[in-house]
C-alpha cells in the first residue's frame, strides 16, 4: 500500500518597494473574499515553493521579480477538515523593473495597494499576511 502525500504547499511573494509592500484584495465570492493578500497560491508539480511565488506574483500582479529569503513557514491543519497539513511558504520577492505597473489578475483580485507595514496592517487581511507582516522583519 502506497502512502499518500498528506502535505500542500502554498507559496506566497511579499514584494517591497522602498518603505511599501504589494497588498491584493481578494475579489468577493472568491475563497477570503475582500481580505487583503500577497500574490501567491498553490505549488504546482515539479516546482519549488521559491519558483511558484514568482510565478504567482507574475501571474496576479504582471510583476517580474527574483526570490529572495525565505520570511516566514507556517503549518496548518486543513480548514475544510480534510487529513492534509498546508504549508503557507512567503518569500521575500525583488522587483526586476521599478518601473513596472501592477496588472491584476482581475478573476482573483478587484483591488491592489503599496502600503507601509503599519498602514497594511490596519486592513482586513488574510490571517498569513497579518502574522508575516507582523513578524517580518524591518
């Protein structure tokens, strides 16, 4: 009998642009619909967590970037009661053109902000963003 992988991996991009991070809002009826958020989402197959926050954050925002550190790992039990443990990875993400606009992925997002920790801390966020945000470091 074969064992099954009881883990998932979710990568996210915390993307900073001088003393500001990139904040989505995720779009209502969506799953966190109207909290705020950081680009990000499932590690697909034969990717790395590092590989899919930079994919996601292209694919959510139109932002190129390269991976930096690894800020936070956080371990949960699956919200839907299912027997999985999900692994929400955030990196630190660089921007490869300062002068790139933000494209939203309008399916997943209604809205985006450049916020300050401390201003980004006051909005309704997705419960990762807030502890990350409130861990990371200056």
């Amino acid at each position: 009998m074969s064992e099954v992988n009881r883990d998932r991996y979710v990568a996210h991009g915390l993307v900073r642009q001088g003393e500001s991070y990139l904040l989505l809002r995720r779009r209502d009826g969506r799953y966190l619909g109207g909290l705020w958020d950081i680009p990000g989402g499932t590690v697909e197959p034969g990717e790395t967590p590092a590989e899919a926050a930079v994919r996601e954050c292209w694919e959510e925002a139109g932002l190129r970037t390269t991976v930096g550190d690894e800020v936070t790992h956080f371990e949960n039990a699956d919200t839907n009661g299912r027997d999985l443990t999900f692994h929400t990875i955030t990196y630190r993400l660089h921007l490869l053109d300062r002068a790139t606009e933000v494209v939203l992925s309008v399916e997943e997002h209604d809205d985006f902000r450049w916020l300050t920790r401390i201003e980004a801390l006051d909005l309704p966020l997705v419960w990762h963003v807030a502890r990350t945000l409130g861990e990371a470091p200056q």
